[in-house]
C-alpha cells in the first residue's frame, strides 16, 4: 500500500518536529515535495546504474495531448503548404538523463489491455524516423521517436486527440491526471524516501547524521545527500536548456 504525497509530506514533518528548527529556515510543504522530488530522481539514477529502473516509479497517463502540425515553407512573403502533416506530443517533466528509459511505451487507450499494432506504437531511432528506409520499415505502422521532452509520430489516425503512456517523470504532480490526495506517489519505498529527504533537511539545518536517521528505517549510503544535490543541479540545468 502506498502513501500519497501529502501523506509522506506529513510523516516528513512529523520527524522534523522533534527537532529545534528556528525561524530563518522555513519548511513549508511546497520545499518538502521538491526536495521529495529530487530524492526520487537520486534513487531512479541509482537504480540506472544498477541497470534497472523499478516499474513503480512509473506513471501512466492516458491524457498526453497530441497535436497535428500542417508543414510549409515561407519564401519571402509567400507561404506555400507543403501537404504534408506531422504529429507532435509534449510531455511535461520527463526524466532526463535516463536515455531512452523514461518511456516505457506510447499507444491508444487501450494499450493497457493488449498489445498489437494497433494497440502500441512503434518505438524507432529518430534516424529510422527521419530516413527513407525507416519508413519504408514503417510504412503502415503507427510509430513514433523522442527528442528532449518531445515525441513525434507516424500514421496516427487523423482525428487522435490523446495518446495513452507509461512514463518516468521528474516531478510526478506534473502529470495530466495527478491528485494530492488520492494518488499514490510513485516510489516503490516511502522509507528510504523518506529517510533521504529527512537527512537532505538535516545537512541543511546543520544536524548530525545519527541525529537525523530515524533508528526504524534502513540506513541509506552516505553519499546520498550529495549525489541528491547533484542530480537536482543537474535536473534543473537541463530543464533550462
């Protein structure tokens, strides 16, 4: 069973009140769901060099709004169509620096309950994409491939709308159907999560280490605090770019 964010929120600052924090650092709930967020990002990376990416940090969404571009050329003053159409997508805080892992699959909205052609789309390079002989690969099938934060497709029907996904999300409230309240937050341990959090805030505030490890909790590797801060600069300079 998991938590909600506003849960974990909670329990975060539960821990916190045992100890003396002054006025000049203000630990409001919107600074604990960043710092939950970056805490999140450390542990998916982690688990990347392990190799492997626990299927529950990942977010489905069926509400990834698809739109259709007509493409022209403007020589001068003078536009002239091309005739041709392409689908575009935009996907708000997916993971960066997880390769091709932050997205497990795009297709229709009954993705979910089987696979096939029409079901799931093709995922290909954006070489493939963009050369010949991809598309001759792909002619009928409905296919797409990302760049950054941007997905763009082939052979979609001409009236799609929404595209469903199964998706890694840097910060997971970003998501088209996410609630606070009701939503578990996708993490497959609120403990160490937590734990990591709890010992960011601490370093913060000046608190030892064996102060700030909750006894309950397993202990988390040292570094983790300051792979935390560098995962989140680095987050933060790629969104910038």
């Amino acid at each position: 069973m998991g938590k909600s964010l506003i849960r974990i929120v909670e329990t975060i600052k539960e821990e916190l009140s045992g100890f003396h924090i002054t006025d000049d650092f203000k630990l409001d709930d919107e600074y604990i769901k960043d710092k939950c967020h970056d805490a999140r990002a450390t542990l998916i990376r982690q688990e990347l060099k392990r190799g492997y990416i626990n299927r529950d940090y990942y977010q489905e969404l069926c509400c990834i709004e698809v739109t259709c571009e007509a493409k022209s050329c403007t020589i001068g003053d003078i536009t002239v169509a091309s005739g041709t159409v392409i689908w575009k997508s935009e996907i708000e805080s997916l993971m960066l620096g997880v390769g091709d892992k932050n997205i497990l699959m795009l297709g229709n909205d009954n993705m979910l309950t089987g696979y096939g052609d029409d079901n799931v789309f093709h995922r290909t390079t954006t070489n493939n994409f963009m050369a010949f002989r991809g598309q001759r690969a792909m002619t009928d099938k409905k296919s797409w491939t990302g760049l950054g934060s941007t997905q763009y497709y082939k052979n979609l029907p001409q009236d799609t709308r929404f595209v469903c996904g199964i998706v890694l999300l840097y910060d997971p409230t970003n998501a088209c159907n996410w609630d606070d309240d009701s939503v578990d937050y996708p993490v497959p341990s609120e403990t160490s999560l937590q734990i990591m959090v709890l010992k960011s805030i601490a370093g913060s505030l000046g608190i030892p280490n064996d102060e700030a490890q909750d006894s309950r909790s397993m202990p988390l590797d040292g570094n983790s605090a300051n792979e935390l801060n560098k995962n989140t600069n680095d987050q933060q300079r790629q969104i910038r770019e």
